[in-house]
C-alpha cells in the first residue's frame, strides 16, 4: 500500500482506487445533539469542514442517517463541487427515529432507498465507498451478512458505488462479505482501551484492507485514563491526540476518522497524531488495553 507522506500525519493508503490520507474526518458530531437535526453553530460546522478539506484531509466519513440528512447536506454545502481528491465514505444499515432511535434497515428495498438518500443529499452520481452495517448500539452481533451485501455488490454493479466496506461487524462476517465482494475496508469500534480487533487488524493489515476505528478515542476508566495522562505529559502533549498517534503506529492500514465541531480541536489532533511515539511508550500505551 501507498504510504508516502504528506503534510499530514500518517501519509497515505490506497483505499479502492485512490490514495486517502491515513489522517480523516469523521462528520457524525455535526449533527445536533444524539445525531438528530442541525447543528447550533451552522456556519462553524461548514468552516470546520472547509478546514479539513484546506489542512489536507481527502478521506471524510459520514451517513445519511445522521441528522438525519444533516452532516451530508453540510458537506455539500461546503465543498461541492467536490475535488478529484476527495473521497467520501458513508454507510447503510440504519435509519433514525422519531425519538433519536437507529433502527436496522437492512431488507434490499431498504438499502436501495438509503443509497439513493445518500445519492442525493451528497450531490453524487456514484458514492465512493457504502460501508454495510452490522450489529446493534451494544457492538457486532451474530448474523448473516450475504444477502444485504449482495444487495450493495449489485448497486456496484449498477456503477451507484464504486467501492464496499463493513461496519460493526465479527471476523466471521468480514469473510462473508468478501466472498460475495471485495472489501475495501472494515470500520469497527477500536481504541487504546478496547483491542479485540487486534487479530482481525493485522489480517486485513496483510491482506491491503483498510481499518478504519470509530471512537478512537472513547471508552476510558478514569485508571486509563490516568496512564494515558501519565504518557501525554511525558510527551508534552494532550492524552487524546497520543491515543491517535498510537492509532497511527498500531499499523499501517489504520484510517483515523476522529470528529470534532471545533477547528481548534480539529488542528490539535492532528498536531497530536504526528507524534512519534518511541518503543517505550508503545509499550506502556499497549498495557492499557490487556
């Protein structure tokens, strides 16, 4: 894979077809509280996209089922006509509620309709990549993953999406869905704190698939936390800007997608993710996780 640097952290890799930075932006917090309608500061959501597109970052993560509409909306607001470079990613699986609810929605009429959504509030003639979306709120759970990705793999065939991707899922389901189709990347909960993937991450890392952690930087006890702390004022840096440089050097397939509504903070990662972490304190990072 491509890891040639950039002026961002990380350099890049080959997702699909194209050279994404290793460094992302996940759009889920421009949404309103609990993901559900606008944002309070309208224009600050379209300046901190408008930022990350200006800073470098080419790979963006969102879906349509946040706001819901709302984040792709943003993003076209703010960047269409969209440069070559650009790549973004969104997923399907599940739509939102009246009470704020993400109910599954895997059924092929219901995936069509949702990559349609997609379609239109992007402004897009082909999305570049759908991730499909497993599980449930309490993490992957066990089921078959065929007939919802074959679902995608036709609209794939249909040239409404370039490339496929998996969500929330198990090992098991990730060798499901490639058998159907290739898989660009698989997109799971995974953190300092929380390492089951760790098997699946060096599979995919050997096989040129992309892992891409959501809440890279969530599920810390206060005890982590404070390691964590320990580490960061070591390095003269904040904790959770190390956690992403770790993310970073944990392997060269990783993609960081962490969100932010705030340009400041925005920055403050990725000055944090370019720190270069010595064996020792890999080492000490590695025990908050076992």
């Amino acid at each position: 894979m491509d890891t040639s640097s950039t002026s961002l952290p990380g350099g890049t890799w080959t997702l699909g077809d194209s050279a994404v930075t290793r460094f992302g932006y996940g759009a889920m917090q421009l949404a309103g509280p609990w993901v559900m309608g606008p944002p309070a500061d309208h224009d600050g959501a379209l300046a901190v996209l408008r930022e990350a597109a200006g800073l470098g970052i080419t790979h963006l993560d969102t879906s349509d089922a946040y706001g819901p509409r709302i984040t792709n909306e943003l993003i076209r607001e703010a960047l269409h006509p969209y440069p070559e470079s650009l790549f973004i990613a969104t997923k399907v699986g599940a739509t939102r509620d009246a009470s704020g609810g993400w109910p599954t929605a895997r059924r092929p009429e219901d995936l069509r309709k949702q990559v349609h959504e997609n379609l239109e509030s992007l402004g897009v003639e082909a999305l570049d990549l759908v991730n499909m979306r497993m599980g449930d709120a309490q993490g992957p759970q066990p089921g078959s993953i065929t007939e919802p990705f074959e679902t995608l793999a036709g609209l794939q065939q249909e040239g409404l999406i370039r490339h496929l991707g998996v969500s929330n899922v198990t090992a098991e389901q990730v060798a499901d869905a490639r058998a159907v189709a290739p898989v660009v990347c698989v997109q799971n909960m995974y953190n300092l704190a929380h390492r089951h993937d760790d098997g699946l991450v060096d599979q995919l890392a050997a096989d040129g698939i992309a892992y891409v952690p959501f809440f890279p930087l969530g599920g810390f006890t206060p005890l982590q936390s404070e390691a964590l702390s320990r580490i960061a004022g070591r390095l003269g840096a904040a904790p959770m800007p190390v956690a992403l440089a770790w993310l970073l050097q944990r392997s060269p397939n990783i993609l960081l997608i962490p969100g932010t509504s705030s340009t400041a903070h925005l920055r403050e990662n990725i000055a944090g993710a370019g720190l270069s972490l010595s064996g020792e304190d890999v080492a000490e990072l590695d025990t908050i996780g076992r």
